[in-house]
C-alpha cells in the first residue's frame, strides 16, 4: 500500500476510511484524505502499536507500520521481567493503594482482555462503565478508577478519589490532593501508585496511566491496562522513562 497524507485521493484512500470505520475511528467514505479522516487516523495512531509492539507516530499519515497496524488486531506485548506480576510486593506503599493493586494483580490473574475488537468486551466494559464512557473509549485510566474502586470494597463514596476515566484528569485529581510528585523530585514510587505519562504532546490533552507494581534495582514494573490489548506486567528504567508526567500517591 502507498503512504497516504492529506489531500490524497483514490481507491486506497476508500480503504482507509474504510478500516478507520471497522476499528472505531469515524471517517467519511469518500475517497478523499480530508481534515475528518486526518484526524480519525491520528485518533487510531494514538491508541495502537506496529507489529513489533511499539506505539505508532502520530502524525497523520498512512504508512506501512499504520497500515500494518489497521489490518491486524494490536500486538500483546511479551517483556522479561526480574518479578512475578502476579503476586503482591511483600512490603511497600499504602493500604490504599496496596489494595488496588491486589485488584489490578486479580484482573491479571483473571486473563482481562479485550475481546471482539480495539477497546471492546466485557472486561472493558466493566471499566468503562462507571466512568459513563461507553466501548471503544480508552480504557487505562478506567483500569486504575477500577483496581480503587475494588480496594475501597466496591463503594464509590470510600474510594479516595472520583472514578476517573481520563490519565491526565486523574494526574490533576491528585495534584489537588497534594498527593502528585513530578520528574526530578527524587520521589521513590510505591506498590499501588499510579504513573502518568503524556501522549502525541507534552501539552495535549492525551495520556496513559497504569499502577506500580514495585522498584527494584533502578527498573519500574507496572500493571498497566490499554496498552497492549491485555492487563498485564511492564518494565522501565527508572531513570530513562520517556513521557513520563509523574507519580501520584495514595496515603
């Protein structure tokens, strides 16, 4: 397939619209690359990955990796890992937070997933839900509203926070609280924090957020949802952690 930008025109272009539409991502069919299909194909470059499980540019434009990447169901990402994912830190972190995090080890354990789709099936669903968002919506910061949901019993009024479905809007919840630290501050994150980072732009709306699972010898493990089709253990290098926003801790 050609690399397709703005302004083109065809039968190609047809095809895209055509794959945004079957994955979520409204385009009008019309053969032209105009301004609503430029931004549903930048919509999809955000929450998708090229077969070898990274995210995809967001730049607008239809090249092999996107094309790749509309055709075929996003990549479930396989790293190695110095710990078990499934079993809860021995110590560390607050009783809040602890107890969402043993949630988030449950949804792991559980095998969440989405199922028939980008962002759909019921374990989305059920995250979405109390958010009032609906499936085919980002699911990772309703992952994390979940996992604190779950720790609080299931009562929304004893979570320490409001269920939130947006990364970035949970950052600013907890910077209200005084309880967000940022990059560079030193701060050591915990079991049961959650992590933020931007997306596309530093100053944009977009991002992901997922829960520390433990800081082992200067490496960052996380449960994160939404950011491979399943709920599952990512690594990182502490100090070389790309887009990071930072840290926000539960007391």
């Amino acid at each position: 397939m050609d690399t397709l930008r703005k302004g083109d025109q065809g039968a190609q272009v047809t095809q895209l619209q055509q794959l945004l539409n079957q994955r979520g991502y409204a385009a009008p069919v019309t053969g032209v690359f105009d301004n609503r299909t430029w931004q549903a194909l930048r919509a999809f470059q955000t929450q998708n990955l090229d077969q070898h499980g990274q995210p995809l540019v967001v730049d607008g434009a239809a090249g092999p990796l996107t094309w790749w990447s509309l055709q075929n169901p996003k990549p479930v990402i396989v790293t190695p890992t110095a710990v078990d994912y499934a079993t809860l830190p021995a110590t560390g972190g607050s009783a809040r937070g602890r107890a969402a995090l043993g949630a988030a080890i449950g949804e792991l354990k559980a095998g969440a997933c989405e199922q028939g789709g980008n962002n759909c099936g019921p374990f989305v669903r059920k995250y979405l839900a109390p958010a009032g968002l609906t499936e085919g919506d980002p699911w990772c910061a309703s992952f994390v509203s979940y996992c604190f949901l779950q720790g609080a019993g299931g009562d929304p009024s004893k979570m320490p926070f409001p269920y939130i479905g947006s990364a970035r809007s949970m950052l600013a919840e907890f910077k209200d609280h005084g309880w967000a630290s940022t990059p560079g501050d030193g701060y050591a994150p915990q079991p049961g924090d959650i992590v933020v980072w931007w997306r596309v732009s530093l100053a944009g709306w977009l991002g992901h957020v997922g829960l520390v699972h433990s800081v082992q010898d200067g490496m960052l493990y996380t449960i994160e949802g939404n950011r491979s089709p399943v709920v599952q253990g990512f690594s990182y290098v502490l100090s070389r952690m790309d887009k990071l926003l930072g840290f926000g801790h539960v007391p």
